[in-house]
C-alpha cells in the first residue's frame, strides 16, 4: 500500500489559483500538476467556504514551526554531505 501524499499549503493555494485564469479547466491544471481532479475541486470548494484560513490543518503553530525546521534540517545535511564528498573527490583528483 502507498503512503498518503501531502502538499503544501503553497502547493494547494496555487493550483487553486490556476484554476483561476480564464481559459484553464480544472482537469487541465490537475493533469499539469499530477494530481487528481476531484482533489483539486475540493481545494477550491475549501478556499472558496473558508477564505484565507483554509488549508491550516489540525496541528498548533509551533508543530508546524517544528516540522518546517526538521525539513530545512534534513535538506542541510544533505547538501552538507554531498559538498563534504565533493571536496573529497577533488582532493583526490587533484594530487
């Protein structure tokens, strides 16, 4: 079985503002983004009842501060050990 996939709030909030340009269907832009088209109406529908406040989620602020900061912390280490490999490498070719 696959694992639920999760967007961005800023994922959400700009497809839904595709859906806004004259001209563009909702199946158009899902088709664009890889992402089903009934999702995509239920996107709209919630910014449409709720306004700015959609797409917040359950958890508090500081959770979703915390999470944010594990993601940056994980990229960090990547791009960290990657560069440290690199430099290794040149080292070698070097000498």
């Amino acid at each position: 079985m696959s694992k639920r996939r999760k967007y961005s709030i800023e994922f959400k909030r700009g497809a839904v503002e595709q859906l806004n340009q004259p001209g563009v269907t909702c199946a158009q832009v899902a088709r664009e983004l890889g992402i089903a088209s009934n999702m995509l109406s239920r996107w709209r529908n919630e910014v449409e009842n709720s306004g700015a406040s959609a797409f917040n989620g359950t958890g508090s602020p500081r959770d979703e501060e915390l999470a944010a900061l594990k993601r940056e912390l994980s990229r960090v280490k990547k791009e960290r050990d990657f560069l440290r490999e690199a430099a290794t490498y040149f080292a070698r070719e070097s000498n």
